[in-house]
C-alpha cells in the first residue's frame, strides 16, 4: 500500500529573534510517522502566509526564500522514492535523516565503499595486498549490479538497509547468480564490513546484518594423509614441470609456507642456528607476522637441488599459483588421489599431518605458521584418525590392568 507523504513549513514563533525574524521549520509526515527539522533559514514574520506555508509577495527575499522551500521539497521526495525503492516502507525519521546527510560524500553506501576502496588502493605494497584490494573491487561490482538488477537505482542510502535488503542480495548471489558459498561469503562479509564502519563513524546508527546467518560452505578436508603424500612423493609423473611442481608442493607441506611467501625466499632468510640446525626466518607477506621455522630434512634436498637455478637469487624456481594448481590437478589423477589437490593445501598438511599429528604442541605450529591467533591455527590444525590411534595406544599401555572391574 503506498504511504501518504507530506511535507509542510512554518515559523517557530516562539523563537522570534530581535530582527523581527523567525526561524522556518519543516513538519514531514510519512503515513502515521511524524518528524521536525530546522530549515536552517529565518524569515521576517510580516512576509510569512501561514495558510500555504511559504512567503508571500515576489520580493527578492520572499523568491529566494521560496526558491530554497522548493529545493528542500524536491530534496525530501527524492530521499523518500530513494529509499521506498528498495524497501517497502519508509518512516519520516528515515526519510529526514537521508535528507539532512545530503551533504556527506560517504552517506550512501556505493560512495562509501568506494572511497574505501580508493583508500585501500593507495596501502597496496605498504600493509596491504593488491590480491584484496582486488576482493574488494570484486564485492562493489557485484553490489552495483544488485542494485541496477533489482531496485534499478545506482546507489542507496544507509538508512534504506534492512533485513530484507540483506537477505534480497544474499537470494542474487546465491541463487540468481548461483555462486558458491565461499564466494557468497567473502563477498557479503565485505559489504557488512562498510556497515560496521559506517556505524563507527556515526553514519548509521543500525546494522541490516544483525539477523543475518549466511549459510556456510560443508568444511572440507584440505591436508594430506601420510599414505597420500607417500603417493605423491614416490609416484612417477610424466612432465619436468610436473614434477618441479610436486618439489615446490612438497616444500610447502615440510615447511608450512604459504606460496607467496615461497616466492620471496632468498639465502638471506636461511640461518643456522648453535646446534646446527638451519632455519627459514621471514615475515608473512599477507600479515606481517614473523615466521620462523626449523628445516627438515626433505626441505633442506629440495633447497640444495634448486639452488642457483630460481632468478634474482630467489632460492626456489617457482611457477605461477595458477600453473602450479593446474599441474597439481593431474598429479593428483596420476597418484589416483580423488580429493582436488591445491597449492594451499601443503600449509594444512603442515599442520595437521607433519607437526600436530606428530606431537608438536599447537602453540608452536601456530608461531612456525606466522599466525598471530591461534583461532587462525585450529582452522589448520587437525587431529588425524592415525593421531588418535596412536595416543589411545600409548595410553592403553600406560594404564593397563590398572582398574579392574569388581567380580
């Protein structure tokens, strides 16, 4: 049903200032709600006409007095189409405060994220990455088209953001676009990630999210097993790039370092420590985070067989994400390992198969990770059926035919 609006003016007598002017107010009523606000202009009482509720004559000041009414009318109607646009009611309230942010640059939503965005763009390199300066220029392009593809309108207000709203465009991604649950989630959680500066910033005082429980992506398991990564080392594959992409993986799974982070070793970062063991020393690109991490082994052959080869003294010949992934993909048919094999995959191997499951503390995997949280670590983290075996194992012995069952 649509709502009756109305918008009237007229003079706070009681606030008759010594010039012989009062201050104009406007009375906006919206259905059954009802707001004031301060026109910001004051006008002798002699030239006010109570009934019609503007000046009367065609002096200069009564025209520009009643040009700026006008002005403030077509104001307050646009805010109000703006906002019934993409819910089905507005209040008055909603309605006054649209119009008097008028003046922010950063009051509707696509304006403020991209101004964050721009902002964002200009930390790049310093303590942030491009790949999520990249995210966020993904979730804005998704929130235009919403908005053209269901309100056709270009932007929104702040105070246009409900429940229903949210749940409008998690209903886009999800099924109109049919986007998979990860992505729906990265991109929904930038987007609430602007509310909840907004809200710091004292734009909006109420967040649209606050009902919302995204659906979750079936966790899935990203580590190796022994018996996989035994496939995988001692499996004959059919290219040289193939299998300079099992050395790099494998790396990864001995060492826990993430691709980039691989990408940027040098000898600077190899160390050795008093008992002779050899470390890697470096700092996280994502995070920031010192990393420090005794070499194994297997790690330390495949430095010393790529050694000279990586360019600009790099100590790894590394290819592309991309290539390595693709390349993973067919190890893994030729190793006849049904799970989808990815770079990342060799961090949680790390730290699920190598350390956790072999009795390192969490703790310290978290530090050998570069997590500054061990929340970050558990999502890494987890204990093997073989681990659990094993303890059971060891605490059977140690507490056998220590409690009988009474005859």
């Amino acid at each position: 049903m649509k709502q009756a609006i109305k918008l009237s003016f007229y003079l706070k007598k009681n606030e008759e200032k010594p010039d012989g002017t009062c201050p104009i107010m406007g009375r906006l009523t919206i259905g059954k709600t009802m707001v004031q606000f301060s026109a910001k202009m004051n006008v002798p009482l002699s030239l006010w006409d109570t009934p019609f509720g503007r000046c009367k004559g065609k002096s200069r000041q009564a025209v520009e007095i009643n040009g700026q009414l006008d002005k403030i009318r077509i104001s307050v109607n646009y805010r109000y189409q703006e906002i019934v646009a993409v819910k089905e009611k507005a209040t008055a309230e909603q309605v006054k405060n649209a119009f008097l942010g008028i003046a922010s640059e950063q009051e509707t939503l696509v304006k403020y994220f991209e101004n964050h965005n721009t902002n964002f763009a200009k930390r790049v390199g310093v303590n942030r990455t491009s790949h999520t300066g990249f995210e966020y220029g993904n979730a804005l392009r998704h929130l235009k088209n919403f908005l053209k593809h269901k309100y056709k309108v270009s932007d929104v207000p702040f105070s246009a953001l409900d429940d229903a709203f949210i749940h409008s465009y998690d209903f886009y991604l999800r099924v109109e676009l049919q986007l998979k649950p990860n992505t729906v989630l990265g991109i929904v959680t930038r987007m609430r990630k602007m509310i909840k500066y907004a809200v710091c910033e004292g734009i909006t005082t109420s967040d649209p999210f606050i009902n919302y429980a995204p659906e979750r992506p079936k966790p899935q398991q990203k580590y190796l097993t022994r018996a996989e990564l035994d496939k995988i080392m001692n499996t004959p594959l059919d290219h040289p790039n193939r299998y300079l992409t099992r050395d790099m993986f494998l790396f990864s799974c001995f060492t826990g370092l993430a691709y980039r982070d691989m990408c940027n070793l040098s000898q600077e970062n190899l160390y050795k420590a008093d008992d002779g063991v050899i470390w890697i020393k470096t700092t996280r690109q994502k995070t920031g985070t010192p990393c420090e991490i005794p070499l194994l082994d297997f790690p330390l052959q495949i430095i010393k067989k790529y050694r000279g080869l990586a360019p600009e003294g790099k100590l790894l010949l590394m290819l592309s994400c991309g290539k390595l992934n693709v390349n993973l993909k067919k190890i893994g048919q030729i190793c006849g390992i049904k799970k989808r094999l990815i770079f990342h995959m060799g961090r949680h191997t790390y730290a699920s198969e190598i350390t956790l499951s072999q009795g390192v503390p969490i703790e310290t995997v978290s530090r050998m990770l570069g997590h500054s949280d061990l929340r970050s670590t558990r999502i890494y983290a987890k204990i093997t059926n073989d681990k659990i075996s094993e303890d059971m194992g060891k605490l059977e012995k140690r507490i056998n035919n220590k409690y009988q069952l009474a005859q």
